[in-house]
C-alpha cells in the first residue's frame, strides 16, 4: 500500500492530499497547467523534499520529516514519465529503453512492440517526434519495472489512435501487473478511462 499526506506550499496557494493505494489501482490527479501536478509527483518520487509530507509504502517510510526520514529517489520503486519526456538525448532509443532495465529481453521486445517504436529503436531522442519521444518515455519507465508508475500527462504528444491503444495496453499492465500508478493530467477524460478516483486540484 501507499499511503501518501502530501502538503505542499506555493507562493499564493497550499495544496493538501490524503490517498490510500492498493497494488494494481490507479488515481488521477486532475488540475490545470501550474497548478502543482508536477511538484506533486517529484516530491512522491523523492525528487524534490518536502518538510511537510508524509509519504509510506508498504509500511516503510520513504518521507517522514517527524523522523528525519527522506528516502532518496533511486532507492524508492518508482518509475517516472516526465512532461518533457527527460529522454538522454546522447543515447538512442533503444539504450534509453535499456538504461535502467529491469525486465526481460523478451518483455522489453514485446513492450517495444505494443509502443510501436521498432523502426525507431536506432535513433537518437533528438531526432525522433514529440509522440514518438513520448512513448519513448512510457517504455523506458516500464522497462524499469516499478512498483509504482508515476506519470506527468504522459498522453498530451499521442495521437488519438496510438493514444487508445497505449491507454489500454497501460490499464491492462497495471491491473495485471499489480502495479500501483499516480497520473496527472489536465484532461478529465484520459484520468476517467484508468479509474474513478480522481483528485482535483485547486488553488485554495
């Protein structure tokens, strides 16, 4: 389980969640642009601290500021897709799938299949698209094979056909998986395909 009481101060704004995740759930996080999604996501990765948040997975702590505990990024189970993809641009495709691979070579094979990047696995990440850098993202967080799937509006660079298809495959991957993933997105509809529990955020 992960259990999250994340406080977070801004410059006019505070912004306060309470969520409870089970293995194979998923909760979007729904807010317009500059609203904290972002930082939200950092500070659950362990990315950037926070002295007023308490973050737990299966009963570990990995944020407790009463204890002193900040559990850094790399030694916390989390796979992060950034907004801007945060692909290594000196590095093909392939070898951004690679770096931090986990899975199999059979699974990173189907994985790049189902992404439909095969023709584009000996490129660099400077040389390739937007959506194709996109889900270029996707697998190399896959490949990883987090626990938990953190994900920055990991959909905004797709198409529409290739969108539904990753969506679908990613619902299935989660549920199947038991994966546990956090999704910010601007757009309610793609938070609703996943799941119901959608959090709202508003300046306040």
């Amino acid at each position: 389980m992960l259990k999250l009481d994340i406080n977070l101060d801004f410059e006019s704004y505070g912004l306060n969640m309470l969520a409870n995740l089970q293995a194979g759930e998923t909760l979007g996080i729904y807010g317009k642009s500059g609203i904290g999604k972002s930082t939200l996501l950092k500070v659950i990765a362990g990315l950037q601290k926070s002295n007023q948040s308490t973050i737990y997975y299966d009963q570990h702590a990995w944020n407790e500021p009463s204890k002193g505990i900040h559990i850094p990024s790399k030694n916390r189970s989390v796979g992060l897709v950034f907004q801007d993809f945060a692909l290594f641009p000196n590095l093909t495709v392939k070898q951004n799938l690679q770096y931090a691979q986990k899975i199999s070579e059979r699974a990173l094979n189907e994985l790049i299949l189902t992404l439909d990047i095969s023709p584009i696995l000996n490129k660099k990440s400077n040389e390739i698209s937007g959506g194709q850098k996109q889900r270029t993202a996707i697998g190399r967080a896959i490949a990883y094979d987090p626990q938990i799937l953190l994900m920055d509006e990991p959909f905004v660079a797709l198409d529409e056909e290739i969108k539904l298809s990753i969506k679908t495959f990613l619902k299935s991957y989660i549920i199947d998986k038991k994966k546990i993933a956090i999704i910010a997105s601007h757009d309610q509809t793609d938070l609703s395909f996943f799941t119901d529990q959608i959090v709202s955020l508003r300046e306040a």
